[in-house]
C-alpha cells in the first residue's frame, strides 16, 4: 500500500534503534574464529508497539541489520607510494534494508514505521 506525505495514519508499530552492547568488540574478537567468513547478525532496529496517530511526512530506506566480523589485514604494497597500514577491528560484511514511513506524531517526533503497520485514517485525495 502506498501513502502520500499529508496524509493522517494510525500506527500500530514502529521501529526502534538498539544500541550496540558494551563489551561488543571484544565478543567478536575473542570469537572470530568461529566466525571466519560469515560473521555475525546484529539487529539495529527492531519492532516495537506504538499505538499512535499521526501525519505521513516523508520515505526513507532504512538499514534495519547487518552483519559484522572481526578482521586482521596485513597492509597493501602500494608500490612507490609505500605501504598502507595493517587493519584489525570490527568490518561490516553485508547489511538489510527496507523501505519506511516517517510518521509525525507529535510536533518534535518523527517516527519510523513499515507500510504494513499504518492504516490510514484520512486521505488527500478524498473530497
């Protein structure tokens, strides 16, 4: 279903960052054996209930998860241009996107929310 900015909506969820943990970067350096090539899925947003009504205001792709590893690379030989340096530290392998609503509920709050979870209320078109 498609939404036009303007329009008035009731939302039942919306998604909500999650902050990375303490003590992340250590869980995957210590672990990136286990890991090797395939790293691990992290959620950056996940769901959360929002019963709410407010108007659409704009659309965005939204990064909800990636996946990251631990990596050590040696440095590149760049030639006459020397030698780049060494890397160890956390690397994204791959990440999801989707597309989102932002959703105004209130005057200084801006909501993130998935099509399947507006139903709208009030239509611009509608005379």
């Amino acid at each position: 279903m498609k939404f036009d900015i303007g329009e008035k909506v009731a939302i039942s969820q919306r998604w909500q960052k999650r902050i990375l943990p303490d003590g992340w970067q250590n869980y995957l350096k210590e672990n990136q054996d286990e890991f090797a090539g395939s790293g691990v899925h992290y959620p950056l947003y996940e769901k959360t209930a929002a019963k709410e009504i407010g108007f659409i205001c704009g659309i965005r792709q939204q990064k909800i998860s990636t996946t990251l590893s631990w990596e050590i690379e040696d440095g590149i030989d760049y030639g006459e241009f020397g030698i780049g340096p060494d890397f160890e530290g956390i690397r994204q392998l791959n990440s999801e996107h989707i597309e989102v609503y932002l959703v105004a509920t209130r005057m200084n709050c801006l909501r993130r929310v998935s099509a399947e979870d507006i139903e709208r209320l009030w239509n611009l078109n509608e005379k």
